[in-house]
C-alpha cells in the first residue's frame, strides 16, 4: 500500500471515529398520529375515509378521534364479556346436546321395548 493511501484509510478511519452512534440505540421516536396531524385533516374530511375510520372503530359517529390508551379498560371489560358470553354459549349448546342424546336413547328404548312386544304378541299367537 502506498504511503498515500495509507494516510487516507488513517484520515477517514479517524473521522469515523468521531462519530457517537451510542445514543442512536437508546433514543426513541416521538409516536405519531395521523389523525391528529393538522395536514392530514382535508385527506381524513373525505367521506369514503370517515366512514372506513368508523367501520374500523377509530372514530366516533361526529367524528372525534377516539383514543384507545383511554378506552383501553372499557375494550377489555367488553372482552372479558364476549368470553364469558362464548363460554356460556358453549355450555348451552353442549347441555342441549346432551339433553337430545338423552330424548334419542328414550325413543330408542321405547322403540326396543315395543319390537320386544310385538315379538312377544306373534309368539303367543
């Protein structure tokens, strides 16, 4: 290697050097909301977009933004209920199958015992 290239690797490794990359791992970004965003509010006042917005549920039937860090406990208890309603339905439909079960073994008992006396009537005959 010459003795000019030598001293530009030696120049650009030292100005690499004085770079601080340490703070890059350990800052964060500003979070950003487009709803909120004062130049986003003529693409958001287009109805098609409105309507999509409440379909989605991130606005409300005026169109307020609705914040979901504040909401956050009511979407859980409205969580927690779906679950309790899914699991309630669940036990529902298994106890009526259950209960059909029961009505078909009855009827098939009765159907058994009927066989057996008619059997019983052409034998006496």
């Amino acid at each position: 290697m010459s003795r000019r290239t030598r001293a530009r690797t030696q120049a650009a490794q030292a100005r690499e050097g004085g770079w601080d990359l340490s703070s890059c791992r350990t800052a964060t970004m500003p979070s950003y909301n487009a709803l909120y965003d004062p130049n986003m509010r003529h693409y958001f006042e287009n109805t098609t977009i409105q309507s999509h917005l409440y379909k989605t549920g991130q606005i409300d039937k005026s169109g307020r933004v609705i914040d979901l860090e504040r909401n956050k406990s009511k979407l859980n208890i409205i969580e927690r209920e779906f679950k309790e309603a899914e699991k309630t339905e669940y036990w529902r439909q298994k106890e009526e199958e259950e209960m059909r079960y029961r009505v078909q073994q009855k009827r098939h008992a009765a159907l058994d015992r009927a066989r057996a006396q008619e059997k019983l009537m052409k034998m006496k005959v």
